[in-house]
C-alpha cells in the first residue's frame, strides 16, 4: 500500500513505537530551533543535564521576541543565551537577525528532517518539505540532549488544492478558509498534508503562510511536499545542496481528505478574538481602522512586503491610520532595501520597525482604546495586542496594505488588474548575523543576569488530592489567558516566581492571590483548554502556585505535554453534565492516585462541597503516567 509523506517521514525517523494512529511513537530530531522567551528555560534544562555538547545534527538558538530592552532583563538574557550557545555547540541568530520561523526557513531548513522548536509555529518548516513539531522548551532540551521525541501518532488529513488562486487572493486565506471549516480544534491530533494541482503554483514562502497557520488549527504539524518550487528556493538561497524531491506515493492513502478550489477563495478576515471566526472581507467592509500592522512569521517574507510596497508604491497611508511593518528576516529588509521598495513603504508614511515577533506579542504597538487593528498576524486572542480592549482582525498583506490607504476594511480586488511578484533568482545571502559555535567551549563563560532565577523543582503528586477548584473557564482558553505575554510581562520569562504573579490575570485578577492563601488546587476548563503558545510558563508557573491538576473537556497538544512535564494532571471530563457540576471553590477529592493512575484510565472524583461524585479519565501514556506522579519529567530523570 502506498505510504503518504508523513508516514514516509516519520518512518524514516521512528526510533520505537508502531505506526499506528493514536499509539505512541518515539522518532529521531534532526534539528532544534528556540527562540528567546522559551529558550532560557530550555538551556537551563538542558544545562541540567550535564551534557557537554548539543546531539543533534543542528540547533539553533533565536532572539527575536523579547527585543524591546526597557530594562536590563532582556539584554541579560540575550548575553546568557549567546554564551550559552557558543559553550554548547548551539547556533546563535543575533537579535536584528530576523524571526526564528522565517530565518529557518531560509537558512536552516531541510525537506525530509525533523525539527523541533520551542514555539508553536515551528511547523512553518513544512513549507519545505520538513516535519516541524512546536513543543515545550522541555521537549526541546531533550532532543538536544540526543534524546527522542515522544508523540501520538497523528491521523493524516490531504488538504487538496485544486486550481489556482484569482487575483488578490493569497497563502493566507487558504488557511482563513481551513479555520473557517475546521475551527481552532479541528486539527487537534492530526498533520495536515498538502496535495492536489493547486500546489504546483505556490512558492515556499506562500506555502510557509499555510503551514505556520496551521497551528491555530490546533494540528500537529503541517507539510508540502519537496519538489521544483522547493529547489527553486533553496537554489536562490544558495542552498541547492540541501534539496531533495519528496512526495506521497501516488496510491496513497490518508485518513480524512479537505478539498479546496482555490479560485473560488474570496479575500477573508478572522473577526476579534479567534483566528477562527472567519468572514469574507466583504461582510465587514467599511469598518474603519486605526492601524495595520503587517509582519509576523505568518506574512513577513520577501513576496509580502514586495506586496504590500507596490499596493503603497506613491500613494499614502489613510490620516486615520498608523501602518507598522515588521520584515520577517535582516534578509527581505535587506532585499527590500537594495531594490528600492523599502522607499515606497517609508514614502507611504509606515512605521518600519525592527525584524522580529514585535507587537504580534504585544512588544511595541499595541492599539489605542477600543482601536482596531488589522493584522497579517496569526493569533488574534483578546488582550494579546497589550490593549484589553484593542480588536484585532486578522487578514491577508493585500488587504492590509490596501485597507492601510483607506481607512477602513477594503476588499483588495478593488485594485483590479493582477499584480505579479518575481521572486528573485538569488537571495542576498550573508549568515554574518549567525554566531557558530565556539571552538573552544571550555573557555566560554556563561553570562548569567540577576532576572534568571533558577527552575523551581516540583514535588511528587501525593496519593490523595484533596482541595479546591481555584478557577472554571469557558471553552478554548489560550496559554495567553493563563500566561499572559507582552512587554511587561515577558522580561520575567526566566524568573518563575515573578511570571506567575501574572497567572490568569487578564480572567480573574484574585487567581493568584486566591491560589496562595488556598496553597494550590484544580482548575476546571471546557474544551480545547490551552490552545495557542508553546510556552510551557503557563504549566510551571501554575504548578508553583499549587495547581496540581486541570479537569477540562479536552485539551491541546502542546499545553497537555507542557502539564504532564511539569507534574500537573490532565484530567478530561466524560461528558458536560460533570462538568456543570462543579463550581469555584467547590472541595475536590482523588484518592488512591499512585495506585489507580497506572492501572486504569478512570478516576473517582469527589466532590466534598456538593457530596456528588464524577468520573473523569485520562489518556496518559505509561511514561506520562510516571512523569506525572513523580511530578514532572525532571524528577522522572532524576529518579532515573
Ligand atoms: C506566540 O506566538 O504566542 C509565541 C510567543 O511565539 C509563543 C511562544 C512563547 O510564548 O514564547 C508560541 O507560539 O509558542
Ligand atoms: Fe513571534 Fe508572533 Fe510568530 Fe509567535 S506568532 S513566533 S510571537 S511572530
């Protein structure tokens, strides 16, 4: 029977395990990637593991989210992180270098490999041809550490591309459209493979907006096969070397197939607060703005800002609107730069700001009061912007850039004819922004800032849980919700006491205050609990504060792994009724967890305030099992 290309992929690195969806597999990591927020805990874990040197075939350590320096935190973690990489064989992208997803690709990048990053958009990789998995920093120490990665075995979905796209149609509503069908769970436990005529058309940076959106489906990863788009990129990037063709058998087979006539796409808009609450930009045209911003991992590269500069070529920015733009990498601001199109951006009146996350993070730019802002952006979570209450809609660099100039949402198919981007034949390649490893390890001092503070150690789970519920949420809580980022907030990413005096604070401002006097408990979440961000913050910083276990309807992918690592229990409700059923404050008990956690996947819980009783079951593996009591994977490791 024909394999496709994820099953050809993963088997080609299976290192135990058996094929088969919803087992448990473990596959070899080719390469790593982190970026600056998640990183300095993943070297910290690392460190701790007493390894000299990284096992991997590559690792590569970005600085591109924290980049506003408004006190020494940031700047000491980027020394610690430049130190850190030159002792351990580790590849350090300065900060000016671009964002970790786009400079990857470019640069790094290999069809057929695995990489693992700590950030959810790693799977932009699978523009390339790579399987891209964003994990915990945890995830990503081990695999540095030369271990494997332990995943479920995903079910394979063909999103089949037929036709091409009409004019001022792009990457991004392809994805706009995958959301709109699907929702931010729809991909939940599933890879996401490209296929079908349509392909042939898009480029690696068109395919790489697909693939990077593809986590807000929730989905393990996303993939386009390896073939003539694929070599052309690499050739332009001086890279031809590192290409080979990759692709499904032709009689393959897939567990659910997604069909997509790419000419009948409209231009499409995620409305605040979901990236999935998508509309054709018709339906909302005529709102008026007061900022766009264009950049971010999803729509930063060559091909967009080219877009975006000859939609703006002699015209200027709407008087109502403020226009930031971020490149995604030193490489586009440079091509941008020597071809002249930086000019019409700066002649347009936009706001060029640095090649990084920027205020897709909330570093920099955030909206004024009740503002709307319409971003090329991935993630339009409530709060997220730094303004509670900013709106936030997400679209396409056409009609951002063409909104830009009108002052209110536009449907860029009213500029008419067709325009047609070249992508160059050379990229202008110069890697002088990327510090190889020191030759000479031993000598490298670690640079260590006052602001890093060293990883609290849980304790192990005790036999009975008895306390009460801190907190219940709706469904599809973001780790933004649990662990809120932005400029204040993220300079604390290496200080855990600090950070998780910020826990839940934009849902409940008394969680933490609650959680102290109360010495911990259960949260209680609906559905997709935890979607969103790779930062496993929003698991230790929770665990610090006595949250042992989240009883929730379901879970994401990332978020579970991140509470199994640091010894929290993910717990699902059988059904709503349970659910309902329980309140804040409520007393909850689990008695005999060591004994029952591995033998059954059924608990008893009671609850002690309404004298009911629930069953809840989990779905955790017999090493997560382990992980969870000893509380966390450090411990498991220590315990040997
Ligand atoms: C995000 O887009 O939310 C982030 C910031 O890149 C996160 C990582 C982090 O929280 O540091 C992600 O996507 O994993
Ligand atoms: Fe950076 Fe935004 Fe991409 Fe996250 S989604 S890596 S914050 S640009």
């Amino acid at each position: 029977m024909g394999k496709n290309l994820v099953q050809k992929i993963l088997e080609d690195h299976l290192v135990a395990g058996e094929m088969r969806p919803g087992a448990e597999i473990a596959i070899a990591v080719d390469q790593t990637l982190t970026q600056d927020a998640t990183g300095t805990l993943a070297y910290l874990q690392f460190e701790a593991m007493g390894i000299p040197k990284v096992r991997t075939k590559l690792s590569v350590s970005y600085v591109d989210h924290n980049m506003l320096q408004t006190g020494f935190e940031n700047a000491d973690d980027h020394r610690f992180l430049q130190t850190f990489a030159a002792k351990y064989g580790i590849y350090f992208s300065r900060p000016g270098n671009g964002i970790c997803h786009q400079v990857h690709l470019e640069r790094f990048g290999i069809p057929g490999q695995t990489l693992l990053g700590s950030d959810s958009h790693t799977p932009t990789a699978g523009g390339l041809g790579m399987i891209g998995i964003g994990v915990g920093g945890l995830d990503v120490a081990v695999a540095m550490a030369g271990m494997p990665f332990n995943l479920t075995v995903p079910r394979v979905v063909l999103v089949r591309l037929r036709g091409s796209l009409g004019p001022w149609v792009s990457a991004k509503d392809v994805i706009l459209e995958l959301l709109r069908r699907l929702t931010v769970k729809g991909g939940v436990g599933k890879v996401f493979e490209y296929g079908g005529d349509g392909i042939a058309a898009l480029t690696v940076p068109e395919r790489a907006t697909i693939t990077n959106m593809g986590a807000e489906l929730g989905a393990t990863t996303s993939i386009f096969p390896s073939d003539a788009q694929t070599l052309a990129f690499l050739r332009a990037q001086q890279r031809e070397q590192d290409w080979r063709p990759l692709a499904a058998d032709k009689d393959a087979t897939y567990d659910d197939v997604v069909e997509i006539d790419l000419p009948r796409l409209a231009p499409l808009v995620a409305m605040p607060h979901s990236p999935d609450r998508v509309v054709p930009v018709g339906e909302v045209q005529g709102t008026r703005i007061d900022q766009v911003c264009i950049g971010s991992c999803t729509n930063s590269s060559y091909r967009d800002l080219m877009t975006v500069a000859a939609i703006l070529k002699g015209k200027k920015v709407h008087p109502a609107v403020s226009l930031a733009i971020s490149p995604g990498s030193r490489q586009v601001l440079n091509a941008i730069a020597r071809n002249g199109a930086l000019a019409d951006l700066i002649a347009a009146g936009a706001r060029v700001l640095e090649s990084a996350c920027g205020p897709c993070i909330g570093m920099g730019q955030s909206p004024s009061t009740d503002g709307v802002s319409l971003r090329t952006f991935n993630r339009n979570f409530e709060g997220r912007s730094g303004t509670p209450s900013g709106r936030i809609f997400l679209v396409s660099p056409e009609t951002a850039a063409f909104s830009a100039l009108q002052g209110v949402i536009a449907d860029p198919r009213q500029l008419g004819e067709t325009l047609e981007i070249a992508l160059p034949t050379s990229y202008p390649v110069d890697d002088g922004m990327v510090i190889p490893p020191s030759r000479e390890p031993d000598s490298v001092e670690i640079s260590r800032g006052p602001n890093i503070k060293p990883l609290p150690i849980a304790s192990a789970l005790p036999d009975t849980i008895k306390a009460k519920v801190l907190l219940v949420t709706g469904n599809n809580v973001t780790t933004d919700h649990i662990m809120p980022a932005g400029a204040n907030i993220l300079p604390l990413r290496s200080n855990i006491p600090a950070i998780a005096e910020h826990v839940f604070e934009s849902v409940d401002p008394a969680f933490v205050k609650r959680a102290r006097e109360q010495g911990g408990g259960f949260i209680v979440g609906g559905e997709n609990y935890g979607q969103g961000s790779s930062r496993e913050h929003a698991a230790i910083a929770p665990r610090y504060l006595g949250v042992v276990a989240v009883i929730a309807k379901s879970f994401a992918r990332i978020h579970r792994a991140n509470l199994v690592n640091f010894g929290i229990l993910p717990l699902i409700f059988d059904d709503t009724a349970s659910y309902d059923a329980i309140a804040k404050g409520d007393e909850l008990a689990i008695v005999n967890l060591r004994a029952t956690l591995p033998a059954d996947t059924r608990l008893e819980v009671r609850n002690l305030t309404r004298d009911t009783t629930s069953t809840v079951r989990h779905d955790l593996s017999a090493r997560e099992v382990e992980m969870a009591l000893a509380g966390g994977l450090l411990n498991c490791m220590k315990n040997g």
